[in-house]
C-alpha cells in the first residue's frame, strides 16, 4: 500500500498517506451490504445474494449506475475483522453466498478478512475487470464465482467512456484467467457453487460492440461459464456530456443483440428483459 500498483493505472500511490486514483487509501470502505434479490437467479435465489459494495472503482466509466460509490461520495471505513463479520452476519441471514461488488482496489484487504474467517458458502467476486492477473492471483484462492463485465471491445469506446483504451485487451485477459480456474457447477439446490458469468451491458448505440463482444465469448475456452445479457442501462452520471447516453437502450438495439447471440449458437444465457431499464434498481446507500 506504500506504493499501489493493483490495477493498470498502476498510479503508485502510497496509501497509507493519501487516496489513490481509484478514490481508496489503505482503509476499506463499503457504502451498503445487504441480502440483493437482483442478480441472476442462480446467484440470488429465494434468499437473496449476500452483497457488499466497496466504495471508489480504479476504472470509473462515465455513466456508472452507482456512481456516488465509484466517487467515493459515500461510504464508512471497515477494518479486515469488521469486514469478517459482516462475511458472517451475512452468512447468519442465510443469503446464498457474499458477493464483492467492486473488490479490486481492496483485494490484499479483502484477503486479510477472508484469513480472520472464511465463509461456508460460495464467495462471488463481482469486477468490471480491469485488473491485471497478479492481482486476481492474491484473491482467487477466496472465491469460488467470478462475476466479470466485459464492458466494451471497442478502444475508442473504452476511452471516450472510462479514458482507458486498453480496456478490452485487460479485461480479457482477466476473464479468460477467470474462465480458466473455475468450472461452471450447482449445488443440489439449483444455486451457482462455482464458475463463471461474464456480464455485459448493451449501451445506447452500442449494438455493434455488444456484437464483437458476442463473438470474442463463443469463441472463448470456457469452462461452462455463462454470458448474462444486461438491458437495464439507465442514464446516470456524466451522461449530460453524451448526447447519446441520455436515452435508454431501444427494443430494436436489444433485438440485434439477442439475434447475434442466438445466431452464435451460445446456449448458456441469461437476458434481462427491456424493463429491467429503471432507477429503482439501482441501490440507496446506506453509509
Ligand atoms: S488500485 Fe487505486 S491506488 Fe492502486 S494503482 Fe489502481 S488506481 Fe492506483
């Protein structure tokens, strides 16, 4: 933490003196944990996903649906041991398993609670997947799911909405080290146990890099690993700067989209209906 070098920024800060350019010192930060009914069914079942979002993001896209958190506008600092306990308060609700929502700029954190205890379920790590491997390296013996986006394949896309162009060569790399370690399975219950699925979310005129998308997952090596369609796009943050950010994705855009997917043959999908494009899923925070 003296001199941080966990994602691709790479900004080397020293953290235990001031934030880094993700918005993280060496302290963890959450804004909310809590059973999430939202996820795909595998992951939330009946009794809810046990998810806890960090606060700060060492990627910041634009038009972040919980953009108060990637900006550190919220939030309450947690050591290791408190973040331990909420592992078991969550447990003790009796969710399906703990889902870190945002972990990366926190993993060498993340790992000190999970030696203080270590769930009896399935531990998710929620990413959008700009983390390089020496980093999944520190926490992959934590988890059991991998819950990536892949956000873009374009690099003039990744830059005009993160300023980052690398984004689609990082994030695969990160993904297919992920598909690469995990082996899709489910417990006799029907809930995810292990494995991997890959989100993506279609963007307001982004049909087109869905589809490159689409097409770099079935021809991917993946281990069972599942691709989950995302339509709830829902202006948000510094979409005011992007005209075409400022409308939901069309039926016709979801349509193209869809069609690609079943014309690849992929058979292992989720796909959120066009409705699912609304504010009230999008968390309040409680700290
Ligand atoms: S995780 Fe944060 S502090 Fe570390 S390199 Fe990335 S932006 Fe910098």
């Amino acid at each position: 933490m003296s001199k941080c070098y966990l994602c691709p920024q790479r900004c080397g800060a020293d953290r235990t003196k001031r934030a880094g350019a993700c918005g993280a010192t060496d302290e963890i930060a959450i804004a909310k944990y809590y059973p999430h009914m939202y996820e795909e069914p595998i992951l939330s079942g009946t009794r809810g996903s046990g998810t806890i979002f960090f606060t700060g993001c060492s990627l910041r896209c634009v038009f972040c649906q919980n953009y108060d958190l990637s900006r550190v506008k919220t939030g309450k600092k947690i050591t290791p041991k408190e973040l331990a306990d909420i592992f078991k308060e969550l447990e003790d609700m009796g969710v399906h398993n703990v889902n870190l929502v945002t972990p990366t700029h926190f993993v060498d954190r993340i790992a000190e609670a999970f030696e203080i205890y270590r769930p009896h379920i399935p531990v998710v790590y929620n990413t959008h997947s700009y983390e390089p491997i020496k980093t999944l390296e520190i926490i992959d013996k934590y988890v059991d799911i991998y819950l990536p986006d892949m956000k873009f394949y374009s690099p003039s896309l990744s830059e005009r909405y993160t300023g980052k162009k690398d984004y689609f060569e990082v994030a695969k790399t990160a993904i297919e080290y992920m598909m690469d370690k995990k082996t899709f399975s489910l417990s006799p219950d029907g809930m995810m146990k292990s494995g991997v699925i890959v989100r993506h979310m279609i963007m307001p005129l982004g049909a087109a890099d869905s589809r490159k998308i689409l097409e770099w997952f079935a021809s991917a090596k993946k281990n069972g690993a599942y691709i989950s369609l995302m339509a709830q796009y829902t202006p948000f943050g510094e979409y005011e700067r992007f005209p075409e950010l400022k409308r939901r994705i069309t039926a016709a855009e979801y349509d193209r989209v869809y069609e690609k997917l079943l014309s690849l043959g992929i058979e292992r999908y989720f796909i959120q209906e066009l409705k699912a494009a609304s504010e009230s899923f999008i968390p309040k925070w409680d700290f």
